[in-house]
C-alpha cells in the first residue's frame, strides 16, 4: 500500500478538476481569448498539479520514506536518495 491510498479518491477528484480547467485552456485558445487570460488560467493550472505533487510529497515522506527508515540500512538510503530526486525535478519545473 502507497501513502497517498487513503486520500486517493482526493487525488483523483482533484486530478479531474485540474483536467477540466486544462479542457477550459484547449476552449480558449480555440476562441481566441485574450492572451494574459490564457496565461492567468495556466498559473491557476500549474499551481493546482504542483499542489498535488507537495501532498503526494508529503504523503511517500510520511509513509514510504518513514517505513523504510524504520527498517534502516540500504533500503533506506534508497528511499531517502529517491525522494531527494523527486524534490529536485519538483523545485526546477
């Protein structure tokens, strides 16, 4: 079990939402809105997935990367080095 499987009915209707304001953009550009509405409309998107990638974040540092730790050893170092890399690809996008 991942640490995100209790909240994973939040994830998904959260991804959903996001994927409708995404929709909204693709209509937008077909109807040739005005270019900072289109843009103010990607931040609001982005801000949304990057809210979603710091809760699943939080949720592997809480329960994936907490159980290896507690088994020690190798196991954990990967953890630890693998969450590391994830927060490194989030802070450059």
């Amino acid at each position: 079990m991942y640490g995100y499987t209790q909240d994973k009915d939040k994830y998904l209707n959260r991804l959903r939402r996001i994927e409708g304001q995404v929709r909204g953009l693709e209509k937008m550009i077909e109807e040739d809105k005005y270019c900072i509405d289109i843009l103010t409309q990607v931040a609001a998107a982005t801000s949304a997935l990057q809210s979603v990638a710091l809760g699943l974040l939080e949720d592997h540092l809480g329960h994936c990367v907490a159980q290896a730790t507690a088994e020690g050893g190798e196991v954990a170092a990967a953890k630890v080095r693998e969450a590391s890399e994830a927060i490194a690809r989030l802070v450059k996008s």
